[in-house]
C-alpha cells in the first residue's frame, strides 16, 4: 500500500483523478452489478455484453434498519452479484402464487382487492372471477387482512427487484374450490362447497393455496445464484411458513369438528386435499394433513402435524412445474385451467404452454 501511495504522488493531479473514478466504478461494479434494469429489460444497461448471466440492480433489496452501522447487514459475498438473470425466472413465477394469496385474502376479508388497495401492482392484469368477501368472525377476519396486506409487500419487494408480470387471470370462484374439493373427496358435495360461507370454510379453502408458495420457495431456493435474490426468498419464505403454521394450526385446534353442512371432519377435509394434491403433482408424497398416523409423524413419536415436514423435519420442496399441475387441476403443466384458466405468466409458465400449442 505504502508503495502504491509514493508511486501516485508522481501522477498529475488529473490521472489521480481518473485513477481514483476507475477505481470507484470497479467497486460500484462489484457491490450493484451489471446487467438489465428490472423494471426495463428493453434498457440494456450492461456495456460488457459477455457478462450476460447476471442482473444489475439500481435500488437492492435490503432491511432497513441503520444502514450507517456497518453490522446490521450481512456482509456482502465477494464476487457475487445481487441478481442473475437466472434468478428472474424463478422469481417472477412466484408472483402467480403471490397474486393468487392477495386477491383472495383481500376480497376475503375487505371485500376489495389489488385493484383498489395497489392497482400497479396488477401491471394492467385482468380483475379475478368470482372472488368477494367472506362471512368471517373478526378474530379471523383481522389474521387474513394482515394476510393480504403481507402479500402486498410481497409483491411489491419481488417487482421491485426482479420486474414485474401482468396479474394472470384469477378464478377465485366458489364454483372452482368447489371443483377442487369435489376432486378431494371424488364425489359431488351438496351443497357444493362455498369458501365464503364461514370462516372455517374459508381456512379450509386457504389450506389449499399458501402451502404452495411455501413449497416453492423452498424448491426455487438451490436455484438462486444473487444475495439479494437470495434474501428476498428467504424473507418470502419465512412469512409463507408463518402463514401456513396459523391456518394449520386453526385447523388442528378444530380437527374433529363436523364441518357444516356435510358430515366430514376438518381432519379428513385435510387429509383428502392433500392426498389430491400429491396426485396432481405426480412427485409422490410432498403433502400431509393435520393428523398423520403415528409412524409418519415427527420421529415416528406423535400423530399431531400441525406442520408439514420430511422425514427429517424439512419443509418439502416442489417444482413450477409440480405446482402447475396441482393449481391448473389438471395434473399437467401444460394444460391451463383451475386458478389460472388462461395459464399462470412469466417466462416459466409460458414456456410450458407453448410446449402444447
């Protein structure tokens, strides 16, 4: 260093000058990245074009918590970018699911969705069919709307960091969870199954949906390469968890209840949307109810599952293309239908649409 500082002192004071903003540029470089400015692909911001895995950001996802003390933040990797390009796919293809949760928690419990509470964040997307609000008690009706406001800063951290995709066309219809729980119990329930009815009609139509995002985030996690992406899943993913944990657990606390008008239990409401589930996504078993037989519970020593887990406790992990299959109902990615009649968006999800027209 000392060598360094004698040898600058021979410098004109204008080579300093241009050595020291070279030398800035190079760590800006190196702290932001280089690459596409998410909000604008078209703007291509990257002057050296053989860098073209990763994705330069302008305004990075972090915490806000004094940003003027040096360890209220992780340090940064060295040599790692904060987005990649690959992280995008991965990224943006949880905004479907991030679309799904807000409209339905909103409508649910505020009888209003996106379009009034932040109407740029649909990016011009069709409103969602048949959604309204729900017939809630003000216990529940007070946990879902902070549902619905979480997915909102959901969105907005994932748009923000990756670029957005237009709101897929939503059917949050009584007559699609109907269809859905029909499918689960393989016979037509009368009357048909409505999530708007109670609230404990509602919860049971919600544990079919976040426990999705939660598998997804877990299965996009080995995919990411950035430490922004990075943080921003593992943020994703810890609130997903927390709400799944709450609906599990308000499920379990009334597992043996008859849920009016059919002559079902919550326990096997649960147990039979998620064996449903595991069939659709053709991965095997990645999906438990709230009760398990003994042998299949945490260590083989209790039947309560209250939280969904392997073998050794991990959350499961599935795939775009498993949680397709699932949500379309169809059982294939390729076949749109079910939440998203027109097909989910993003480069993940088209690409499997066109693979079928």
């Amino acid at each position: 260093m000392t060598i360094l500082l004698s040898k600058s002192r021979s410098l004109p004071s204008s080579h300093m000058l241009l050595v020291i903003l070279t030398l800035l540029g190079a760590i800006r470089l190196v702290y932001s990245g280089t690459g596409v400015n998410p909000n604008n692909p078209s703007i291509d911001m990257d002057p050296y074009k053989s860098r073209g895995d990763d994705l330069g950001l302008f305004d990075p996802f972090y915490d806000s918590n004094n940003p003027d003390n040096p360890t209220c933040q992780p340090p940064i990797p060295p040599g790692v970018l904060p987005v990649y390009k690959v992280d995008i796919m991965q990224l943006q293809f949880a905004q479907n699911l991030e679309h799904l949760e807000a409209d339905f928690f909103l409508w649910s419990a505020l009888g209003y969705g996106l379009d009034v509470v932040a109407p740029q964040l649909t990016l011009g997307g069709p409103p969602p069919i048949g959604v309204r609000k729900a017939n809630l008690d003000n216990l529940t009706g007070s946990i879902i709307e902070e549902f619905g406001y979480e997915e909102i800063g959901h969105l907005r951290a994932l748009k923000t960091t990756v670029g957005g995709i237009e709101r897929p066309l939503l059917d949050l219809s009584p007559e699609n969870f109907a269809r859905v729980v029909n499918q689960a119990f393989e016979c037509d329930l009368k009357p048909p199954f409505d999530p708007y009815r109670d609230s404990l009609s509602f919860m049971l139509a919600s544990y079919i949906i976040p426990y999705l995002g939660l598998n997804g985030y877990v299965g996009a996690n080995p995919q990411l390469k950035g430490y922004v992406s990075k943080r921003l899943l593992s943020g994703l993913l810890g609130n997903e968890a927390g709400q799944d944990a709450i609906i599990r657990m308000y499920l379990y606390e009334r597992r043996k209840k008859i849920v009016h008008p059919y002559n079902f239990s919550v326990e096997e409401f649960t147990n039979r949307i998620s064996i449903l589930r595991n069939k659709l996504g053709m991965c095997g078993i990645k999906d438990e109810g709230i009760v398990v037989p003994r042998e299949l519970g945490p260590e083989g020593r209790t039947s309560t599952n209250v939280l969904s887990t392997n073998r050794d406790d991990l959350s499961y992990a599935r795939t775009p293309a498993e949680i397709l299959r699932i949500l379309y109902e169809s059982g294939d990615e390729h076949i749109p239908g079910g939440f998203y009649p027109k097909g989910a968006n993003g480069q993940i999800a088209r690409m499997y649409l066109k693979k079928l027209y």
